[in-house]
C-alpha cells in the first residue's frame, strides 16, 4: 500500500487554477473526481482551467511567497473592512 496525502512530498493535492467565464475571476480550488468546480465569487461554472506552473520551492521562492500572501492578505482585508464600512452605511438598524 503506498502512502497516503501528506505523507510524500511526490504526491501533492490535485489544485487547479480556473478563469471564471462570466465575471473573469482567476482562483484556485482542490478539485477531486466528480467534482464541477464553481467560481468562489459568482458561483459559475463555465470556467477555463488556466496553465499551471510548476511549484519550485527554495528559500528565495518561499521569501517571494510569503510576501505575495501578505500582500493578497492586506487587500482582502481591505476589502473585507470597505465592505463592513458599505453595509453599516446602507443599514441602519
């Protein structure tokens, strides 16, 4: 019996990277047999699956990495507090 998830770095989850057709949103999502991915923002799923790269991981990669995550991170989150700001104004309960 060979090993399961996790336990070989060889073996890697099946992650896809999708462009939404309708509001062209580009994500990644874990996609597994039988599965119709379906896009995070609009719920479409007529998607074109995108042409991955292969993950390299060194030092610098990793460094490159962590700050394109603290990078997304921040804008979400500015996102996500202009939003909250959006719904307080428009609702006055």
């Amino acid at each position: 019996m060979g090993p399961e998830w996790g336990q070989s770095p060889s073996l890697t989850m099946p992650i896809f990277e999708y462009s939404c057709n309708a509001c062209h949103h580009e994500f990644e999502t874990l996609v597994r047999t039988g599965d119709t991915p379906a896009c995070p923002k609009c719920a479409a799923t007529a998607l074109t699956k995108l042409l991955s790269l292969p993950a390299i991981k060194s030092e610098s990669t990793h460094d490159l990495a962590m700050r394109a995550a603290h990078r997304r991170d921040k804008i979400q989150q500015s996102e996500k507090n202009r939003e909250q700001r959006e719904y307080e104004l428009n609702h006055d309960d």
